[in-house]
C-alpha cells in the first residue's frame, strides 16, 4: 500500500540549510537549493516509485550538488506546455530556473535525478 503523504524531508532540508550557512553561501542561494530540493525529492515519491528517496549531498570548495534516488527507470520530462494555472506540472521547469546545471543518470534499479548550483550565484 502507497502512504498518501509524502515522507518528511525537513530533515533534510535543515542539513542543507546548515551547510550551506556554515560554508558562507548567501540566503538566495540556499532558497534556491532547498525548493529546487523539494522538486526533486517530492517527485521521487510521487513518480520515482520511491516510499523514502534517498538524497545525496556533495559541497565541494565552489559547487553544491544534491542528488535524489528513486526506483523508477524512467527518466524525468518537462512538460514544455504546462498550464500555467495547474497544480502540478512545473517542477522541473523550476529546478531548472533555480540551479546551474541539472540532469537524471539512470542505475540499475532506478535513476538519480541531481542538481548543481555554484557559489557565485
């Protein structure tokens, strides 16, 4: 049976938060991290087949990089004509909007959907 909320991801969010504060990042930025973040984690759940995606975090010296595992083989689309008054449909189109560079690289038993952002954002 599929839980009808998506797993808590506050956790999360606050360890990212903290990082990135302690690196020296500036608020927008972090902003940016933790909603683009949330797209992809709250996609993991809702069409990776994932009960509680797991997340990967990298902070090299410049670059910050959050990855998000399902188990769903098929790689995300944006949607290129989401309507505008949907609730839904345009996540993707803000994790692009916010990040650096974003992609999905499929596994063996799902795909890894990542996001960069750099420093000097």
């Amino acid at each position: 049976m599929r839980a009808l909320n998506p797993p808590d991801c506050t956790a999360v969010r606050a360890e990212l938060r903290s990082l990135l504060l302690s690196a020296g990042w500036p608020p927008e930025t972090i902003a940016d991290a933790e909603l683009a973040f949330q797209e992809l984690f709250v996609n993991a759940w809702q069409h990776g087949l994932s009960p509680a995606p797991a997340v990967l975090v990298s902070l090299l010296p410049t670059t910050l990089r959050v990855a998000v595992c399902d188990d769903c083989p098929d790689l995300p689309e944006s949607r290129a004509n989401a309507d505008p008054f949907a609730v839904s449909g345009r996540g993707l189109h803000l994790v692009h909007a916010l990040t650096h560079r974003f992609g999905a690289t499929p596994t063996k038993t799902g795909k890894v959907t990542w996001f960069e952002l750099d420093a000097a954002a």
